[in-house]
C-alpha cells in the first residue's frame, strides 16, 4: 500500500478497530443511525461556521443580518437551509438511534456507560437546536424563547435564579441573546464533539455492536473482516446518500423566518418547535410545575437508570429480543396511540366544561403523576407475573410505550392545533 | 526504561498519600475559584440587565373616556386598564402568568385569552380556564383630577380579585 494511503488507513483505525465482525456489518442491525447522526453533526459544523461569519448577534441587527444571509450572499439561503434541515433530521435520527439501541438490547451490561453519554448527547442536540431557534430574532424565536424561560421559572427552590441566569436579567433582551449565541456557537458544540468522542471510544471498547448470542458455540468467535473497506465503504454510502438527501431537500424546502420580534404581541398560535410539541401538550393539561419539572425529571430519571437495574436489555442483536417481544412491540404501539388520543380528547372536553378551576396543583398534578406511578406498576406486574414476560420485555414495551405517546403528542401539535390551541381539522 | 522511583528511595506510603491529597485538595479550589469566577460574571449580568423604567407613572386618560366593564389596551405602559361594571379601575398587566405569553383581550368572549396555551381570564384578570396558575398581575392605579394615572414600576402578584385591587373615583 502506498504511503500515503497507509496513513489516511491509520487515521481511520483509530476510530474504528482493524478488524469488525462480520455479522454487525448487517445494514438492518443498526440501520447505520448512529453513521447518519455523525455525518448530520459534520454538515451542522460546516454550514454554521460559514452562517457565523454573516450572523451579528445583538438584538437590533441579528434580524436584519439573517435577510442579508438569505437574499444577499450567494448560497447563503441554501446554506441555512441545510444547516436548518440538518438540525431538525438530527432530532429524529437520534430518537431512532435511541430506540434501535434499545430494540436490540444495547445498553446491557458493557454499554450502560454508553447508553448514559447517549442520553447526554441526545439531550445535548435538543438543547442545540433550541438555542439557534432563538438566534434569528424573529416572532417564532422571541416567544419560544419566553415561554421557555418562564418554564424554569416554575422550578422549585431554584427556578427563579435559573430564569435570570439564562436570561441575562429579569426581562428578555441583548443578554439573552449573548447568552444563546455562546450557548449555541461555543458551549454546545465543544462540549457535545468530546462526548462524541467518548462515544465512539466506548463503542470500540465495547467490542463493537452488539451480536447475537450463540448458545451452542459460545467459544467460536463469529469470523471476522477488515474495517477497511467493509465497514469504512458502507459508512460512506449511507453517509453520502444522507449528505445528497439534505442538500436536495435544502433546495426545495425553506426555513421559516417570522417578521422580527415583537414584545407586545404572541403571534396566534404561538407554538414550540415541534421536538418540544410533546412538552407543550403536558403544558396544555397539567399544573406548570409537573408538566415542566415533575414529569420531565421522572421520565430522564427513568431513561437514566433503566441499563442499571438488572436483567433490562433485551436478547443482544436480536430486534425485540424474540418473536414474543415483536408482538408484544405491536401491541404496545397501537394501544399506547389509542390511549394517548383517548386521554387528549377527554382532558379536552373536561378542559372545555370548566368554568371554574379548582385546585390544579392536586387535579392537575399530584392526581395524574400518582395514577401514573399505580398504573405502571400494576401493568409491569400485570405483563410480567400474569403474562409470563420477561423484565427486559416489559421494559421495552415502556420505552415504546414512552416514544409512541410522545410521537401522537408532536402529531398532535404539529397538525391538530389551531389559534388558541384548540384541536382543529388541519 | 527502568522506573527509578521504585529503585532508589520509594517515598513512603504516607508522603505519597499526603501529596495525592493535595493535589486533590488543589484541583478542587481551582474548580471551585473558577466556578465562582464564571457565576460573579454571570450574575454581573442581571444587574446590568435590569429594565431602566425612567418614567413609571403611566396616563391612561380621563375617567369619562372609559364606560364600565371594558377593556382598554395602554401600549405605552403594555399594559390594560380594565374599567369594571361598578366604575372602578383595574390595571391588568398583559403578560400571561402561565409562561409569559402576551394576552389580548377576546371583545366577543368578554375574556382575555392567551394564544399560548389557551388559558382565559375574565374582566378582574382571574383565571377562567387552566393552564394559568394564578390571575393576571395588576399594577396599582391612582385618579387625580378625573385624570387615571398606573404606577407600572412592579407587577403585583395576587391570589385572587378583591375589591381593594382596584380603584374607584
Ligand atoms: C449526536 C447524537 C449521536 C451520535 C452522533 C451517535 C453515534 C453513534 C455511532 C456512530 C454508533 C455506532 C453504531 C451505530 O451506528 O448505531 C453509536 C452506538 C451507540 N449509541 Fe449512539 N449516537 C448518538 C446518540 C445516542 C443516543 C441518544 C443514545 C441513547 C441514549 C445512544 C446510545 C448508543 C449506544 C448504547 C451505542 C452502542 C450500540 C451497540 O453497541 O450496538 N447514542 N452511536
Ligand atoms: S403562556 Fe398563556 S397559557 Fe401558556
């Protein structure tokens, strides 16, 4: 091999060990999400480092300084616009990474460290993509940004000082912007690059994806191939068909910029980007308190601690662990949207009948999150004692049941609301 | 290459703990000096920050101009003059106690309905319909000479409407 090749081959093995095995080479294993977040994450760097040297961010040019991006500099519109879809493809590409990790039993023993630093990422891109939705100074921006920043208000002990912190002050204005703006071009993307780095070491240490287990040959080793080409080669045709999409899609399909902020006017509807849709729906129907604190603080809990507690990962490399758990898969997912859309309906209706309003720091908080905490419970037993299921299967049948509630909420959200938030035919 | 420390005179057991946990003991200052550091920069911010009101006696109008129970918007003090049935004034603020919204006033419903999350508010500011957990804030108003004049400087939390909120002539 000629030297030069040699070297560009070392640099690759770093990430990548010398060899992988054969069988996690498999496209409809990790369906290559993980590659796709990686290749979104380059794109984002890329396009954001051109925008920054356009972008003022101080609140009377920022605005201005966006219209000067999109009509004036050559590429500039498709330049955002990739960066925009990049974003928003990355939400959902991850969400799948996540449920593809969990599907095939990846955060068992091994990867739990992993599947933490997933989380963090996870959350770290959400709070990326929130941050540069306040960037533009627009309608859309400034509100979601005050309905943000008043929901960590509503946390207790410290909400207060939370609020002002971010906020630069009690009010929305030129520190709030400074404050995003260092958030997003700096903080985030720092931080989120070493932990993508600890990310892939862990999967490499890990031995690579996870495979199937093998009862009658536990000593075989599955054989072998050497990463370059196999793996190097499939990573750059998901990669590159992935780049081609987003910049196909960047041309056709514009990013919404709203006329400039206004202080003295919600736009009508005024709603959250829609990776916070299933946030705002919570809003919609409990007390403030348990719909930005309570619940989201039991729900990352939960996510945070379920490859610690014992037996909860499915059957490695074997999508829903078995056939069994394929089924019990489907039928969480239909029953999980029928109950999901049952609930929004009726809360509407009571919602709508209420002329007065009674205590909703009990029937709007501590009334729904203990008839949540019974519910599961029972149906964990339920599923586990009388149904015979095993942990892990019950397990999952919860973070599906979790994704699937989520996703009816964003539809919801997205399509179903109108002016006011009321449901409407779209 | 031969390590020497373990040749020549290994530094004792003790002497290597203590220096471990200075060192340990050091690291954490320094996380802790740039903690502080980081959050008195911060913090400077907030001060800085805080809205100048030069002027925070706002003139509504005179008390002929507004009939009982409506609702008048006052953009220079963003905030609304709400004349109830018996002739006194309320001063609502407009900004939704639920996450910060900006409320505008529904003519036809005869409630303030917020195009967050859909909360209303009736004439007095209170709560008609979740998710607002509490009425919205009111600023205290004064009447000199017919003239209606609100003191924006605080928005007042409450509870609940009393009659004390708001002003008669
Ligand atoms: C910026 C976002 C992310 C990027 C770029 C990323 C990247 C990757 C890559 C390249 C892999 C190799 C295997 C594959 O392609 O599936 C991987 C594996 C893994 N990821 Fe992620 N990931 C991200 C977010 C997450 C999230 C949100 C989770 C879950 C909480 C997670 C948990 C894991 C775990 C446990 C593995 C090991 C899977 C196995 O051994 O089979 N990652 N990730
Ligand atoms: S901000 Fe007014 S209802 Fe949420």
């Amino acid at each position: 091999m000629p030297k030069s090749r040699r070297s560009i081959t070392d640099l690759i093995l770093h990430l990548h060990p010398p060899t992988v095995p054969e069988e996690t080479l498999r496209f409809n294993l990790s369906w290559g999400l993980g590659g796709m977040a990686v290749m979104l994450v380059g794109l984002l760097f890329f396009t954001g480092i051109l925008m920054l040297l356009v972008y003022q961010p101080s609140t009377d040019q920022a605005y201005t300084s966006i219209l000067i991006l999109t009509r004036e500099v050559p590429f500039g519109l498709w330049v955002r616009n990739i960066h925009h879809w990049s974003a928003n493809l990355l939400v959902v590409i991850s969400v799948l990474h996540l449920l593809r990790v969990a599907l095939t039993g990846a955060f068992g023993p091994g990867r739990r460290l992993n599947w933490v630093i997933g989380l963090f990422l996870l959350f770290l891109l959400l709070s990326s993509n929130f941050t540069g939705y306040l960037l533009p100074w627009d309608q859309l921006a400034y509100w979601a940004v005050t309905i943000c920043t008043s929901m960590l208000g509503y946390i207790p002990f410290c909400g207060q000082w939370l609020q002002e912190l971010f906020r630069g002050g009690a009010e929305i204005g030129p520190a709030t912007l400074a404050n995003f703006f260092v958030l997003h071009v700096a903080f985030i993307p720092g931080t989120l690059f070493i932990l993508l780095l600890w990310h892939f070491w862990l999967v490499r240490r890990a031995g690579g994806l996870v495979q199937i287990k093998k009862n009658d040959a536990p000593e075989a080793p599955s054989p072998r191939v050497s990463t370059v080409p196999n793996l190097v080669m499939r990573e750059a045709a998901v990669g590159l068909a992935l780049v081609a999409f987003v910049l196909t899609l960047a041309i056709f399909w514009n990013t919404p910029l709203l006329e400039q902020a206004n202080p003295g006017m919600s736009p009508n509807p005024a709603k959250a980007p829609w990776y916070f849709m299933g946030f705002q729906e919570l809003l919609l129907h409990l007390h403030p308190v348990f719909a930005v604190f309570v619940w989201p603080l039991l729900g990352a809990a939960a996510f945070l601690c379920v490859p610690f507690w014992r037996d909860t990962a499915l059957p490695t490399g074997v999508w829903f662990g078995s056939g069994q758990g394929r089924t019990l898969a489907a039928w969480t997912t239909a029953i999980g949207v029928v109950a999901t859309l049952t609930l929004i309906l009726i809360d509407n209706l009571l919602l709508g009948s209420a002329t007065a309003v009674t205590n909703t720091f009990v029937t709007r908080g501590l009334l729904p999150t203990g008839v949540l905490m019974v519910l599961s419970a029972g149906l964990y037993s339920w599923l586990v004692k009388k149904l015979n299921y095993s942990r892990a299967e019950t397990v999952m049948a919860g973070i599906i049941l979790v994704l699937v509630t989520l996703t009816v909420c964003t539809i919801i959200g997205v399509w179903f609301r109108g002016p006011e938030m009321h449901l409407v035919w779209p | 290459m031969v390590d020497n420390r373990n040749n020549d005179t290994p530094p004792g057991p003790n002497r290597r703990q203590f220096l471990n946990r200075l060192w340990a003991f050091f690291g954490v200052v320094a996380l802790v000096e740039f903690g502080w550091l980081g959050l008195s920069f911060l913090n400077s911010r907030k001060e800085r920050n805080k809205p100048v009101k030069t002027e925070s006696i706002v003139t509504a109008g005179a008390v002929e101009q507004f009939t009982p129970a409506t609702v008048t918007a006052v953009p220079l003090g963003q905030f609304y003059l709400a004349c109830l049935a018996d002739g006194s004034f309320l001063a609502l603020s407009r900004t939704c106690t639920h996450l910060g919204c900006s409320v505008p006033w529904d003519e036809e419903k005869n409630q303030f309905v917020c195009p967050c999350h859909g909360s209303t508010f009736n004439l007095t500011g209170e709560v008609l319909s979740a998710p607002a957990p509490r009425p919205l804030d009111y600023y205290p108003v004064r009447i000199e000479n017919g003239i209606v004049k609100v003191d924006i400087s605080t928005p007042q939390k409450r509870g609940r409407f009393e009659s004390t909120q708001a002003t008669r002539i």
